[in-house]
C-alpha cells in the first residue's frame, strides 16, 4: 500500500464540519482516577482532526461551567468556534465510565445530558461550504438535524454512535444511520445493532441499513473496514502500556476523516490509509489519561507511528 504522508495540515480552503459532545468526563482505569476532566465525542474528533486539516469548524454546546480557556485551546489547534453554543446557567454534558482489568471494555457508570436536553445544533453560514461532515457520538436525532441544516450534502459523512443510543433512540438511530456514507461503531456494538455474532454477518447487515462503508473498530485487535465487496484491516499498534483507553474511537475517527479531508480522496484505498492513519491517532490518545497526549504531539511522532504500522504489516512472501 502506497502512502502519501501528509506531514502539514492542508493549507488550502477546505471545510471539515464535527458535531458531536464536549464534556466533562470522570475516568477510572486500574491505572487511577480522575475528577472532572476535559472530554467529549467532538473534542477528541476535532483535536485529532486538527493535526491533518486546517479550518475545522465544530458544532456544539456547553454549559457556562466549562473553561473558557479550553475554548481557547480549540481555537489555537485551529477550530472554528462559532458553532460552539455556551449556554449561561446550564451544565456541560458528564459522563463518568470505568474500565476493567483488560482495558478493552468498560461500564458507563454514569451520563448526564444536562445541556443537551435541549440542545439545537445551529450551522452558521460560514459552516455551509461543509466538504466533509463527522457526526461524533451525540443523539441520533441531532447528528439528523445537523445533516438536513447543512444545505448541499458533502463529499463524505462519517457518523459515530455507541451502545448508549441503541439502548435508548432506537428507531431515531436507525433513521439517522440511513444518510451516512459511512458508520464507525465498535464490535459490541455491531452485533448489538445486528443480533449477529459473526462480525462479517454483522457488516452484511449494516451495510443495507444505509452506509455505503462500515468500520468496526476493535480496540487493541484494530480495525476492519468494509463496503459491499471488500474488507480490510488495520491492526492497533502494540503497546507496552495502556493508560486511559477514552477518546480512542473518536481520536480515530477524527484521524480518519482529517486524513480524508486533506487527501480530498474518497476511494476505498484511501480509506484505507485514512485508517491508518486514525489508529495512529487512537495509539497516542491512549498513552495518557484524557487528551493529555493528543493535545501535545507533533506531525514527526505522528509520520514517526505511521511508519511503525507500515512496519507492522509489511511482510515478503514466495508462493510455493
Ligand atoms: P470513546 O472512548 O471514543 O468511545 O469516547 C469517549 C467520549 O465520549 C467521552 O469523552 C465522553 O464524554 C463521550 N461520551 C460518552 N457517552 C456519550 C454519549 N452517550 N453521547 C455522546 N458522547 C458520549
């Protein structure tokens, strides 16, 4: 597989549009404990995405009790904020997960819609050249609305979701996954959304559900990507130490899509380098606890861990 590394965001007018939550989170791993710390589906995507394309523009919704000064640090990483509503008097989505002793799995010990219970996503004008549109993990009927509010469909629409959405919005769900082109969800949750143990009978189904590619992301065994004919698969880096597996979904699929955006390249071998370039993204989230990690990288380590999965999967053979 050839690949283009991208080194520099793209410096060309381009528009990356990423919905989805800004939160607070309280992490438990074996490692330790956090209190409130920053989090959110859109905050890992946009970070993550930052690294790839200039100009991304976010929309979404906290309350008054988030700092302004990680508002700031979105701007600095280069994310347009004016999609960001800040609502006086009303509290930041929380949720609160505790991950067991193998790290690929975890309870969500708590979540608190707070402002999102009445949250109405609004695509400012500037927003409406949208090109590319990540529908990070938020309500189904949201991440619906932000699609009928941006008025020309974009290239690319890649949607998120979690086991939480299918165990409460159902049917609102299943009406939103009909207009993405492509869905990330995990494997628990393929075969949740499918009743199909087999993940490749799981994909089959999916794929007449809607989305033209699927991606079943699962944790440290990688990721599989499928459309109609064809799979591939990117494996997870091996690392010596797992810290704090949160955000690693969306740290991928903001590295997915932020590849995508500055390649401008939809096909399927595309893809496939944008998925390498996501599990890059997720391997350096999991290193510290919350966006510890991601927030400080630089573009060397980020060519540097892309070049470690080229190694990992490039091998000769003699057919005999
Ligand atoms: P991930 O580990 O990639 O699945 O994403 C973890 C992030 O998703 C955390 O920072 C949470 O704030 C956020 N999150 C957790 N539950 C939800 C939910 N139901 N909807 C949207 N975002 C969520």
């Amino acid at each position: 597989m050839a690949f283009q590394v991208p080194s520099r965001p793209n410096e060309q007018p381009m528009s990356l549009v990423v919905v989805g939550t800004v939160a607070f989170d309280a992490i438990e791993t074996p490692f330790g404990k956090t209190d409130k710390i920053i989090g959110g589906a859109a905050t890992y995507s946009g970070t993550a995405a930052a690294y790839f394309s200039k100009n991304i523009k976010l929309v979404s919704v906290v309350g008054d009790d988030f700092p302004g000064e990680m508002i700031n640090r979105f701007t600095q990483l280069g994310l347009s904020i004016e999609g960001l509503q800040v609502k006086k008097g009303q509290k930041t989505f929380f949720w609160s997960g505790k991950y067991h002793e193998d790290m690929n799995t975890r309870d969500t010990l708590d979540t608190q819609l707070n402002v999102l219970l009445d949250f109405d996503p609004v695509i400012p004008d500037s927003y409406q050249d949208c090109e590319f549109l990540m529908l990070s993990n938020l309500m189904p009927q949201l991440q619906k609305k932000v699609i009928e509010r941006i008025h020309k469909r974009p290239k690319l629409v890649v949607m998120d979701t979690m086991n939480f959405w299918m165990e409460t919005q159902w049917d609102a769900l299943m009406d939103t996954i009909r207009y993405v082109d492509v869905l990330t969800i995990n494997d628990s949750e393929a075969r949740q959304l499918t009743h199909e143990y087999s993940l490749v009978r799981a994909a089959q189904k999916i794929l007449k559900m809607g989305p033209r590619y699927l991606i079943i992301k699962k944790g440290e065994h990688g990721a599989l990507l499928f459309n109609e004919k064809q799979v591939f698969f990117a494996p997870a880096l091996p690392l010596e130490e797992v810290f704090d597996p949160t955000g690693a979904g969306d740290s991928f699929a903001g590295g997915f899509i932020g590849y995508i955006a500055q390649t401008r390249d939809i096909s399927f071998d595309n893809m496939k380098r944008a998925i390498i370039y996501g599990s890059a993204m997720a391997s350096f989230c999991v290193e510290k606890f919350g966006l510890e990690r991601l927030i400080h990288l630089t573009h060397g380590e980020i060519d540097e861990r892309v070049h470690q999965f080229i190694d990992l999967v490039q091998f000769d053979i003699a057919l005999v």
